[in-house]
C-alpha cells in the first residue's frame, strides 16, 4: 500500500516587519521600472527575472495590481512617447516629407532618392517596431501573474460569476476586487505605438500642412509598390516586416480581427492607389490599339498581384486586388477591348491567334460567366461572314448583260442549272469550312464551354436561315456526294462529308422544305440509278434520323422500302414469263419499279395536257413496249388486285442495242442509255429507210410526247456534239416544228457504252426562279394542312385554350419541322372555325368542337 504525503499549503510571503505597506509597494516598483528600462534599452542580462516576478507578485496579492498596472502602463507610454518616437521621427527625412506633400509627377526625376530615404525610415521603423514587440513579450512573461489577474478570468477562474468583467478572490483577512474591463499592458503599449509613433504629427516644408508618421509610411510603401510595378526592384521583405506590424495592432484596444490597423487604414489607401493606377493603365493599353497585348499585360498585372498580396502584403488583400483589377482593367473595357479594330476578337479570329482568344476568353470569364461580350464579337463575325457566303452564292446564280444598253433595259439574267448547282454545293462547302474554323477555335481557344458553344450555333443557325434556299442547296450537296462518279474522293471522305453536312441541318429552320428537296433528289437518284452505294444512301437516313428524329425519316425509308419491293417483283416477273412459256432471248428484259403514289415526289411528272386519268404524263408507246407493258400490268395486278398502275415515261431509262452501218458497209455497233422518250424516239426510226426523215412534227404526233420533254430530249440526241445519234437538218441548237431528224449511220464514239443524258434533265440541278415559287406555293399549302392538324390535335386533347397558349403549342410542336408565322397559325384558326372545328367563346378562348 502506497504511501499518502501530506499535503502542503502554499503560503503567501510574509511582509517585512517594520516597512509599510505602501513602502513595499514603492521598492517594489522602483525595482520592476528600472528593469522595464533596462529591458528596453537592452540591458536586461543584469536582471533577475525569478526576483522581478516574485516583486510582481507580492505586490499583486497585497492587493495592489491595479495600482501596478497603471504604472506599467505609464511606463510604456512614456517610453513609447518619447525614445521610439524620436528614433522613427528622426529617420524621415526633409525628402520624404517634401516627397508627400508633392505629386507623384513633381518627382518622376527624383524617384531614386526618394526611394532611398524610403528604405531607410522604413528600416528604422522595422526596427523600433520590432525591439518594441520584443521587449513587450519579455515584459508581459516577467509579469505573467498580473497579466493573468488583468486578463480573461474564464480562463483561469472558470464559473466566476454572471459578471465576468470583475473578478473576485479572498487574500487572507479582506475581499479584493480587479477590474478586467481595462486593457492589458501589452495592448495599452500596442495602443501607445500605434498613437505616439504611427500617430505623431510631421510638419512638412508647407507649415500649413500637417501630416503623420503613418501618412509618410503609406505614402512610401504605395510608392515603392508603384517602382514595383513600372518594372524596378524594391525591398519586398523590408515592406513585409512592416506590413505584419500593421496587422499587429488595432484600432481598439479590444483587438477584433477586423480592427487591424493594415485593415482598416492601409488597405483602404493601397486600393486607391491601385485604382488610380490601373485605370490610367487600362486607358493607356487601349491607345496601343492592341487587343493581345491588353490581355498579356492584365494576365501579367494578375500575377504580379497575387505574388505581391502573398509575398509583400498580406493574403487578406489579394482577392480585392484582384477583384479590382477584374474590375477598372477588365470589365470596364472588355467590350472595347473585344471591338477594336483591327486588334479586337475579329482580328484574332480572322489570323486564327489561338493563343489571343485564350486570354480574351479568360479574362471575359473572370467578370462574367456569360462571356457576353465575347459571345456578342463572336456571333457578329460569324454572321458577318455567312452573309458574305450567302451573297457569294446570289451574285453567282445570277449573271448581268454585258454592254450598258442591256443593263438599263434588261433584267439580270439568272445562270444557267448547272453552274447554279456547283455554286448550291460550294456553298455547303464554304459553310462547313467556317464550322470547322470556329470548331477549331471552340476546342482550342474557349476549352469546348457549352456557353460559347451556344453562341457559335445560334449565329450559325441566323446566317444559315438568312438563305432561303439552304434546304435546296444542301439536299444538292448531299446528291452530289451520294450519286455515282465522285472518283475524287474515298468513301471515308465522303462519310465524313456527309456527317458535317448533318450537322448544317441541325441548324436549318424549314426541316420540311429540306425533305422536300431531300426526297426529290433521291428519288432521281434511285430511279436513274446514279447513286453511288445503297448502303450508304441508307447510312445516310440512320444519321438524319439521329439528328432530326424517326419521323422525318419515315417517308424516305419507305421509299427504299419501295424499290426492295420492286426487286422482288421484277425476279417474280422473270419467273413468271418463263413459267408462261414466254422466255426469249430476244424478249426485252424489263425492269419495274413501282411506287407508292403518297411517297414518291411525282409532281413534276404532271403536266397540262397529255395526261392520264390520274394526272401523269404519257405517251404512245410502240407496239414492243406495249405488249411488255400489258404483261407486266396482268402479272401485277393478278397479285394485287385493285390497284392501279400509271406508268410515268419521264423517270425510266433503258439500254439499247443500236446498229450504225457505215457507208463503207462496215456495221459499227454500240450500247446506248438513255431515257424512256429518247427510246420511243428512236425506235420510230426503225420502221424508215436509209435517207428517209421524220420532222419534228411528225414525231410529236406519232408519240405525244409532251412538247418540252420532246424538244430536250431531241436536242439530247440531235445537237449535243458527243451524242449525236440523229442528224437534224438545219443543225442549230433550237428545235423548230419544220426540223427534219435523220438517223446518223456516222455516229462514232470513242466508247462502247454510250450514255445519252436529257438536256436540262436527269440530273438533280438547283431550281430556277419559276421552279422555287412552284416549290413554295406548294410547300405553303402542305403546311396549311400540317398546322391545321396540329391545332385540331392540340385542341382535342385540351378542350379549350386561349389565344396565346394554342399559338404557344402549334409552335413548340411544328418548331421540329418549320417554324411558321403567327399570321399564318392566325389564319389557320378562323379556317377551323368557318369549317366548325373550333368556337371562339368570351376571353379569347377557343373551345374544340367534337
């Protein structure tokens, strides 16, 4: 079992015998102010620090801290006020004050002296503010015991009543009481520094102007921080050391954290001086009229600051360092900065200066997340250069008459198809050479931001619309990379094509004008078979139904459905003449395809006159193609019947096998293509001797051929140089009703097979002016009935509406096809009312009519 001790009491020292109490005091103190002196003026290795405490602390049990702290406190202040203060104020030189009571442009010239005698009142104040610190550290451990009886009493007398400021504690015979609202001595001598060193009065050489030890101070800091920036070398430690002293005292004596006197006096200078600074700066880097060079610099400015507020200053001041120079540099000039001329985001862009519009962008991003200014450059340029590809493509389309005369009294002259064409495809291509330019800049410029993204499509989506023939250009660049004999490029390229030319669709607005263009192309492309690969005719439909939805697609997929269907027929058809002992080997082999009369654009198989029962052009066929017609039609129908067949001439084709015998008896033979009229033509001229001739009227009565298809198809045969099956006398370009056509036995090609291509046909060509009002006449009363669809689907399901909400929702679902105009949705509405599917009641409501 342990020993227990017995516990000691601690007794307080006794009182010498003889000497009053107010004597001790009196020694007491006389000992603790001499070796406060000596500790300042550093001589404190004489002292006895244990018999200075113990001083301290009999003085304070025998009830008299107050009375010490008071001294000590005037102690300091004395010492303070009197050999500090002389050290520092003795420092600051004539210059200095003459320094600060002049402008910064008096002394340009005398900014190296003054900078010296900055260095040096800045190296005494260090000095003096730091053996300051010190001796108050040495001080405050030498009297630890009324530090803490002058301090928190929740610290060391934890539970000491409701009132926290007083503090109560039993010495022996009587109650003492301390009063702890007053300041320690360590923040009474921080207060003295602040007060009689910072705060002393300076008279400069103008007697009139008074100023202060701190007003010298902050003005040779910002000074030197001003060298600093125009690119001189200054003491940053030296400015350090009394930065940290600035956030070492306080305004009050209760020290909160927002009263520090860097806080609350210099701070506040130094972001004057700062603005001051740089908006002189942002004014000046303006007049250099060099965007880069503005952006390079306020990167720099940045930087510069943040090493500064880090290693000169303190960190408190570097987000409002930077938020002002965010603010005078960058936010107050970023939309100049983006406009300037020939410098600005147009410059950059234009010279592709990645490096350029890195900075601008973030810098605009630093003040605004929108990056408005920049959006606002970069869609104004994008735009601006699709107008110069639209108007490139108008002025190309069009051709004016060559001498004065026929400028004031002609029209301008529309080019012909073909030349219109190749412009509709360079268009495309100039377009997406400028999506891949600003492509380019989005991912390496602005970092792929979805914000920038948005403002590149949007712009791109204005300009792309400005054309009214974007649907009809596009649809021809695609035929012109889908059809046959683009030899120039591999089908990688041609993929890559397509999938950029998807894209351009994204942006176009009349989605249901590009299908009819779209399905018009294919169809000749099919129907002619000139297109390159199925496959990638129907890779090309999984792409626009990614990009444009399944139901755009579904009218063009069941035209690919169309012609599989028809090649089962024609193999079905093949079996069936064999299986009617109908086989021979010299028996035209037919080749059907059959489509569907809703799907198929067959519209421009319709012509006034000459015309079927159903509206389509026709002909009289010779007797071979009758009989051929009159099998298939009882093979068709047999398997499907109630349909009805019309056979449209002008989208066939056929290969013939023509024998040319030469004068010389030497017989030359060739395979021709051509289309379904140029054979009817043709097999007119097998009934005829040599020599004989048919004129242009007798061959439009044998076949009723109708007169335009008529005359391009005998120019393809008579007048085009390489083709010239028929010999036609006169031999000019015009057909006329009293030309004569020969058939050409000296017809020679350097070719077996020998295409023979309608002139002004067969190929998808851009519309001319007549062709597009057609179009669109025809496109306006296809959308009257979609948008009166839409009302009626939207109005049976909801019953009633008003005004705004039925235009609001005819829009948000037509807006995936075409966006049309109130006026016409306006319009629409009063045709279902006068038809009795809509009423209007009282409010401008709708109410459907079931």
């Amino acid at each position: 079992m342990a020993a227990m001790r017995a516990r000691q009491k601690i007794r307080a020292p006794r009182q010498r015998t003889g000497v009053t109490e107010q004597e001790a005091f009196e020694d007491a103190w006389s000992m603790i102010s001499t070796s406060l002196t000596e500790i300042h003026t550093k001589n404190s290795s004489t002292i006895s620090f244990e018999n200075l405490y113990r001083k301290a602390y009999a003085v304070i049990l025998g009830g008299r801290a107050e009375e010490l702290a008071a001294r000590v406190r005037n102690h300091e202040e004395t010492w303070v006020s009197g050999s500090l203060k002389k050290t520092v104020t003795d420092s600051i030189s004539k210059f200095l004050l003459l320094a600060h009571d002049q402008s910064a442009h008096e002394l340009k010239d005398q900014s190296t002296e003054r900078q010296a005698a900055g260095e040096k009142f800045l190296n005494a104040l260090k000095t003096t503010w730091e053996d300051h610190h010190l001796c108050m550290c040495m001080i405050t451990d030498v009297l630890l015991y009324m530090v803490r009886n002058l301090g928190d009493p929740s610290a060391y007398f934890p539970g000491s009543g409701a009132d926290r400021n007083i503090l109560t504690f039993l010495r022996q015979d009587r109650i003492t009481a301390i009063d702890r609202r007053k300041p320690t001595i360590y923040a009474v001598a921080m207060a003295a520094f602040r007060d009689k060193v910072l705060g002393a009065d300076l008279h400069t050489e103008n007697e009139e102007v008074k100023t202060t030890v701190m007003e010298v101070f902050k003005s040779t800091v910002l000074f030197m921080i001003r060298l600093e920036r125009e690119g001189q070398l200054i003491e940053r430690n030296l400015i350090k050391h009394c930065i940290t002293m600035l956030e070492n005292l306080y305004q009050s004596t209760t020290e909160e954290e927002g009263s520090k006197l860097y806080l609350t006096d210099f701070e506040p200078a130094f972001l004057q001086a700062s603005q001051d600074f740089y908006t002189a700066e942002g004014e000046r880097l303006l007049e250099t009229g060099d965007a880069v060079f503005f952006c390079r610099a306020v990167s720099q400015r940045i930087w510069e600051e943040q090493e500064r507020a880090r290693t000169t200053l303190s960190k408190l001041t570097e987000p409002k360092i930077l938020g002002l120079i965010d603010d005078v540099l960058i936010r107050q000039n970023i939309d100049q900065l983006v406009q300037l001329r020939g410098a600005g985001v147009k410059h950059m862009i234009d010279n592709a200066q990645i490096e350029g519009l890195q900075i601008i962008y973030t810098l605009n991003t630093r003040v605004d997340k929108k990056k408005t200014a920049l959006c606002k450059a970069l869609t104004e340029r994008i735009v601006e250069l699709g107008r110069e590809i639209n108007t490139s493509s108008i002025l190309g389309s069009t051709s004016k008459p060559d001498d004065d005369t026929q400028k004031k009294n002609e029209k301008t002259k529309e080019k012909p198809a073909n030349q219109q064409t190749a412009l509709a495809v360079k268009w495309v291509n100039d377009t997406l050479a400028l999506k891949r330019q600003f492509d380019t800049i989005w991912k390496d410029a602005f970092f792929s931001d979805l914000i920038i993204e948005v403002a590149i499509m949007g712009s791109f989506a204005d300009f792309i619309n400005m054309n009214s023939r974007s649907s009809e250009y596009l649809s021809l660049f695609f035929d012109d990379n889908l059809k046959k004999g683009n030899k120039a490029k591999t089908d990688i390229e041609i993929d890559a094509l397509l999938e950029h030319g998807i894209v351009l669709l994204r942006f176009v607005k009349s989605k249901d004008l590009f299908e009819t263009y779209y399905k018009r192309h294919l169809a000749r492309r099919l129907l002619m078979k000139r297109s390159a690969s199925v496959d990638m005719e129907r890779n090309m439909i999984s792409k626009m139904k990614v990009e444009v939805g399944n139901q755009f697609t579904q009218r063009i997929e069941a035209m690919f459905k169309d012609i599989t269907i028809s090649e089962d027929l024609t193999r079905g058809y093949r079996e069936y003449i064999v299986n009617t002992g109908g086989a021979d080997a010299n028996r035209i082999d037919l080749e059907m395809t059959v489509l569907t009369n809703t799907i198929w654009p067959l519209g421009e198989s319709k012509l006034s006159g000459a015309e079927d029962d159903a509206g389509y052009r026709n002909c009289v066929y010779p007797r071979e193609i009758e009989s051929l017609k009159q099998s298939y039609e009882k093979f068709y129908l047999d398997k499907h019947s109630g349909r009805k067949l019309t056979w449209l001439a002008t989208l066939g084709t056929a290969d013939i096998r023509a024998n040319f015998k030469r004068s010389s008896g030497k017989v030359q033979r060739y395979e021709l293509n051509v289309s379904t009229y140029a054979l009817v033509i043709l097999l007119l001229f097998n009934d005829l001797e040599d020599g004989e001739s048919l004129t242009y009227q007798d061959i439009e009565n044998r076949t009723r051929i109708p007169k335009n298809d008529l005359i391009r198809n005998l120019q393809s045969l008579a007048v085009a140089p390489k083709t010239r099956i028929l010999r036609k006398e006169p031999m000019t370009k015009d057909v006329k009703p009293t030309d004569k056509f020969f058939f050409n036995n000296e017809f020679q090609s350097q070719f077996v097979k020998v295409r023979i291509g309608v002139v002004s046909g067969g190929a998808n060509k851009a519309e001319n002016t007549e062709q597009r009002q057609e179009t669109d006449q025809k496109m306006s009363e296809e959308r009257f009935g979609t948008i009166d669809s839409a009302i009626v689907r939207i109005m049976k399901q909801r019953r009633q509406l008003s005004h705004n909400q039925l235009i609001s929702e005819v829009l948000a679902q037509l807006s995936a096809r075409f966006v049309p105009d109130v006026d016409m949705i306006k319009k629409r509405i009063e045709s279902l009312m006068d038809r009795e599917y809509l009423e209007r009641l009282p409010g401008a409501i709708y109410a459907y009519l079931a």
